[in-house]
C-alpha cells in the first residue's frame, strides 16, 4: 500500500525491511524473496555502495566462489579474484535476474517501534518515504563512515581518504597515510603509475599477519631500497597546500613535501540506526544477536553481513564468512530452507579460522 500527500511524502507497508543492498544485503532479499516473504529494500546510494567506491580496478583478495551470493555462481574472465567492475556487473545480473526490488538513493534515517510494528523513515533525492513493518533487517556493513584524523587541513581539495584512479597523481608527489591493505594497494598502484610516492605509518612496520602477502613483500623490498619513502611511527599532525607535518613517537616533527595526500586511514560502521533501536553492544562494540537466527537482543531486529561487526576495528566479518546469516534469518522468519545452488565446489563452506590458518 502506498500513499502520496502534497508535500512528497510517501508511506509504504510491508512485512520486512530490509536497509542495505551490498553483496549480503542482496543475498537475504534473495532467500526473501525465494520464500515468498513480502519485503522492501532500501539503500543509501546506488547497489554495492562501498564497492563502489573502490579504486577503479581493485581486485578482492577471496576467490571468486567465496564472494558469489545467492546460488549463482561468479565466472571470473581471467578465474582469477574479481575485479571491482566485474563484481560489480555480476551483482547488476543477480538483481535483475532475480528481479530483485531495491529503492537505491533512500537512506534510512529513523527506525522506531518494537517487533510487529516498526516505523522507518527515509530521504531520497526528490521527497521522504515513511514504511512501516513487522521486522528490520540491518545490512549496513562496517565501512559507511571514513575514519577522520581531525587535523587541520584534512579537508583541503589536494586531500583525500580514498584512492579513485592513480592517473590523477601521475608526475606530482602522493603522500599516502596508512599502513594496511589499502593503503599499501595505493601506494604500490601510485607508484607504477608514475607517481612520487612516500608512506606514513604509525607503527613501526608492517604486520605481515594483517596485510596480503604479496603487498607485504613488496612494500618491504621497495621501502627497505628507499624507492618508497617510508615515515614508521609517524602521524600526521597539519597539512598544508605545500605538504604534511609529521609527528614521530619521540616527539619531534619533520615536514614531508607533497602534492597530494591519501589518508587510507580506514573505515568504521555508521551506528545511528543501531542506536535508533538500542541495540546493545559488548565491550568491542559489536551487536549481540544469535548466530542461528541472526536475531539482535531486539526483538524483531536482524543482523547481516559485516553489520554484525559494529564498531569492531579489526576486521573478522567478510561476504565469505556471512553466506549462512540468508538461510538463517529466511527460516527464523518462517520462509523455511532457501534454495542456494547444487554445485558443490561453488558453494564450499568458508568461515573465519580459514582466514586465519590463511
């Protein structure tokens, strides 16, 4: 049922609302929608907003099967990890194949109410949307927000906190700020890209447990011959249009010429909706909920993807280990076992102790 008043805002009911359409996101309106349960999807930006915002080219470190969602299977042109443009083409394909319905450009930006009568209300780019429902289901991921240094000149145009396209820095000097996969991804891109490029990090060095090894390898080599220059145990403290004021750990400062700045700082979630419906958290920040049914300590609330990390920094959820949180909510919501493809080498167990016996 929908209703329209004169100042454009509109009023849905459904059974189920499902917020966020990243990989997972799609993957649960998927076994809804196999099941037969009446749901609506909301997203904030387009389908696979965080994807979207990779680097131009970026490549996943899993395989192509652990990412494939939904039964179907991901055929890479190269077998090799999807690239950011293929994936994103192949989750075009499971939505429309599957006729997915999913409003993008709707950001949920309330939810009140208790299990069989929730109130969400959402903005889109031309009116407001109210939906009320029976459940939530909560699949905004863990990386809606850039972690913000709050130093000055972090907002100056030649500073950023993601990398779009090496080409933009080619023949200038990039400064890159960060010491993870990200940032190691950038700096060694920038770098045969035909870019100045030098590294800041916090640490003292790298940690091998905790970045790809091919990465590790070859930021280690290139830094260790100078090619790459390397600041270990330094944060930035001002930029300027001319380049960054480093502090080091003993607190002294040197200032690092620089065209431009990447600040690959990282992510957190964004938890406002999780506040919204008082969700409570352990010491870490992540949500409680029941890893059969996915079901936070709310009543009529559920978890999945990397939302189930909360405000975890360290990374332990990935698209490869939350394939199960569909199945579990479809069948906690009534829906019963949802169908997910009969190719067994598509479809292989994966779980966090494989990431870290990796």
């Amino acid at each position: 049922m929908e209703k329209m008043n004169q100042n454009k805002s509109r009023e849905l009911s459904t059974r189920v609302v499902l917020v966020g359409a990243g990989p997972v996101g799609i993957e649960v309106a998927a076994g809804l929608k196999r099941a037969g349960i009446d749901y609506l999807q909301l997203e904030k930006g387009p389908i696979a907003s965080t994807i979207y915002r990779w680097p131009r080219h970026a490549r996943f470190f899993s395989s192509p099967e652990r990412v494939a969602i939904a039964g179907i299977p991901f055929s890479s042109p190269h077998q090799e990890q999807p690239a950011r443009e293929d994936y994103l083409a192949y989750l075009r394909g499971v939505v429309e194949t599957l006729d997915l319905k999913i409003l993008s450009y709707h950001r949920v930006t309330e939810i009140r109410g208790k299990k069989g009568s929730f109130t969400l209300r959402a903005e889109t780019l031309r009116d407001s949307l109210k939906v009320n429902c029976e459940n939530v289901i909560l699949a905004t991921g863990d990386m809606g927000e850039f972690n913000r240094l709050g130093i000055p000149g972090e907002d100056l145009p030649h500073v950023s906190h993601v990398l779009e396209d090496p080409h933009l820095y080619f023949g200038n000097r990039l400064l890159v700020v960060g010491g993870k996969n990200s940032a190691l991804e950038a700096a060694l891109r920038c770098f045969r890209s035909g870019v100045s490029v030098s590294l800041s990090y916090r640490r003292s060095g790298f940690d091998r447990k905790r970045v790809n090894s091919r990465l590790y390898l070859e930021l280690s080599i290139l830094t260790a011959k100078g090619v790459i220059p390397f600041y270990p145990e330094t944060l930035p403290s001002r930029i300027t249009e001319e380049g960054v004021e480093l502090s080091r750990s003993d607190g002294s400062t040197l200032f690092v010429p620089a065209d431009f700045v990447l600040l690959a700082t990282g992510y957190h979630a964004d938890l406002s909706l999780f506040t919204d419906l008082e969700i409570p958290l352990d010491e870490e920040g992540v949500p409680l909920y029941d890893p059969q049914t996915m079901e936070s300590a709310v009543p009529g609330v559920y978890l999945a993807g990397t939302a189930v990390s909360g405000a975890r920094q360290r990374y332990k959820d990935f698209i490869g280990t939350s394939h199960y949180h569909a199945a579990g909510i479809v069948r906690d919501l009534g829906g019963g076992d949802i169908p997910v493809g009969t190719i067994a080498s598509r479809r292989y167990s994966f779980s966090t102790e494989d990431i870290e016996a990796d």
